[in-house]
C-alpha cells in the first residue's frame, strides 16, 4: 500500500511539472484526486477492510491526498504568477473621455432644480405590484384607464410598472404628511416603437401635500423648472386632461424645439409635444397613501424624461437613446 501511494504521488509530481496551462492542471487534478481516481477508490476500499488495516492504512491514505491537493494547487498558484501580465505605464496613448447619457443628464438637472426648491429624491422598484402601480391610484381593474398602458404583466402575479406614480403611494406610507417629492425612473409599456415612442423609457414624479395647497403651487413649480431645464422662457400651453389620480386634471404641452413649432414627425406635424401630465391629487389616492383629504391637499406631476431629454439636444428619434450605439451619442455636445 506504501509504495503505491507514494508512486501515484511521483506520478503526480511529474505531470505537474510538465504542466504549462490551467486546462493541464485541471486535467491532472481530475485524474489523480478527482472522483474515478485511483486515491478516490483507495479510500472507498477502506470500507471493505478489516478494522485493524482501517486504523493501518486509512490516515495514510487520507494525508496522501491531502499532500496531493497541495502540490496541485502549489503549481496552479505558480502557473498564475506567471501567465501575470504586468502593465507598462509608460505607453503613449489617448484615452477618449466619455459623457453621461442625455436622459441621465435631464434627471439630474431636474432633481437638482427641484431639490432647490425643498424635494427630496425618492426611488421605488421596477418590478411592481398591480396595487400600487393601478389600485392605489384610484385605477381598479375594470378601469378603462388600464387600456392606456399596454402593460407587461410577469409570471409571478406583479408587473414591470408603467408610471412612476407608484412612487406617490410609497412616499405617503413612508413619510406621511406634509411631503415634497420627486421620484425619477425607469418605466415600461407594450408600445409600437417610432420616432416618439419606445417600450423602455424614463419619467420623473413629482408630488407636493400640505395644508392650502392650489393649482396655482403647480404653475408656479412647473414654469419655473421649465425655465431652468431649458435656459429660456418655453412656450406651453395648458389644457384639461384626464388621469385617475388627480382631480382636476391638466396636460401641458411645449411648443416642439425640433422644428420650431412647425410641425415634425417627432410631434406628429403638430407644433407641440406633450410634456407634463399634472393637476391636484384625487381624495381616493390620498386616502390610500394614510392621509387625511380633509386636512390635506396636494398637487403631482409627471415629465418624460426621454422626451426632454430629446428637445434638450434635439434629438429627433426616440430610439437613438436606448440603442447603446456611442458612435451617435457621441455627437451630441453635452457638457
């Protein structure tokens, strides 16, 4: 038993050495440590053996394999040093600097307008509840409003959610009354995709509850964040509109800054694009987040972030956002 052990450890060491990639050394460890090997069977034979060559032969057997798995991993350690390629900093070449993408540009100037004006920033999941991302939000199921977002439903009963709002239930249960938030992120919906719509896509909440608050709070935050993000005065236009969370509801649309007004396909030939949907909380979805209606009010609102995004730099296909294609994302002079 002595000599065999200790010529399968000769073996061993002579292949080892011989060794000159990983894929050798696993070869070898298969072989003579693995599970069909020949020290693998010794030790399964100890089983068979009479109690006094058990007490003989089974530490021998066991610190051979031991001593094995050592010289195995000695020269995988070995081997590693070696293969190691060391950096030569002296080389002379040009690192090209890169650039955050326009959408993540456009949520930051936003958060950091509107954290001036006393938000804070929240985040919320992707993968969402129909709870939060419809019932709370004064959306039951049979609600026609459902028809509007194509929604990606998911095996395990939730869903990839199709608004930031759900942030509004989360913030209310989290934080009560008063509240100031802003909610950016990342929403999904079954849309067919042209040059103003894609089915992965960004939007940035907003929502503010205290005592007294009007439309006129509204008006006053929506200029003036507008003012902001585009450095000049932006011509709008304010119409009525419907969402199931908000009462009165409002649309606001900005004059289109790719062609000026006069009509693109990224505006449908309209002059405008739809920018915020807005008005004052509905009763119900305050309810629901915890708070009292009766001493409450409170105004939401919610931007396209890729659509700012794409009058921020011109950018007349929606699609060229998500593509990944650097080539064309690095045209656009963003500092």
């Amino acid at each position: 038993m002595e000599e065999k052990l200790q010529k399968l450890k000769q073996e061993l060491e002579a292949s080892l050495k011989a060794a000159t990639k990983e894929a050798d050394i696993l070869n070898i460890k298969s072989k003579y440590v693995g599970k069909k090997s020949e020290i693998s069977h010794l030790l399964s034979s100890l089983k068979d053996m009479s109690i006094e060559n058990k007490k003989k032969y089974g530490s021998l057997i066991n610190d051979t394999k031991k001593n094995m798995e050592e010289l195995i991993n000695s020269r995988t350690e070995e081997l590693e040093n070696k293969s190691n390629i060391t950096f030569d900093d002296t080389l002379d070449f040009e690192v090209k600097a890169g650039s955050l993408h326009p959408v993540t540009i456009m949520a930051k100037n936003i958060t950091d307008a509107l954290k001036r004006m006393g938000f804070t920033v929240v985040s919320g999941p992707e993968m969402e509840s129909e709870y939060y991302n419809f019932e709370a939000l004064n959306v039951p199921k049979d609600h026609p409003a459902r028809d509007m977002q194509d929604t990606y439903f998911l095996d395990n009963g939730m869903l990839l959610r199709t608004q930031t709002s759900d942030n509004q239930i989360h913030a209310m249960e989290n934080y009560g009354a008063p509240l100031r938030i802003c909610a950016p992120g990342r929403v999904f919906r079954n849309e067919d995709l042209d040059a103003n719509h894609e089915n992965t896509f960004h939007q940035i909440e907003g929502m503010v509850i205290d005592k007294k608050i009007t439309i006129e709070n509204l008006l006053y935050v929506m200029q003036n964040l507008l003012r902001e993000i585009f450095n000049e005065d932006v011509k709008v236009r304010l119409r009525p509109g419907f969402f199931p969370f908000t009462e009165p509801s409002y649309e606001m649309d900005m004059s289109c800054l790719i062609c000026g007004g006069k009509g693109c396909p990224t505006c449908k030939n309209s002059g405008w694009i739809e920018m915020v949907g807005s008005g004052m909380v509905h009763p119900d979805v305050l309810r629901a987040g915890g708070i009292n209606p009766e001493e409450y009010t409170g105004f939401a609102f919610g931007f396209g972030l890729t659509r700012l995004a794409m009058m921020k730099y011109k950018i007349n296909d929606i699609r060229v956002l998500n593509s990944g294609d650097i080539r064309y994302l690095s045209k656009f002079n963003i500092e």
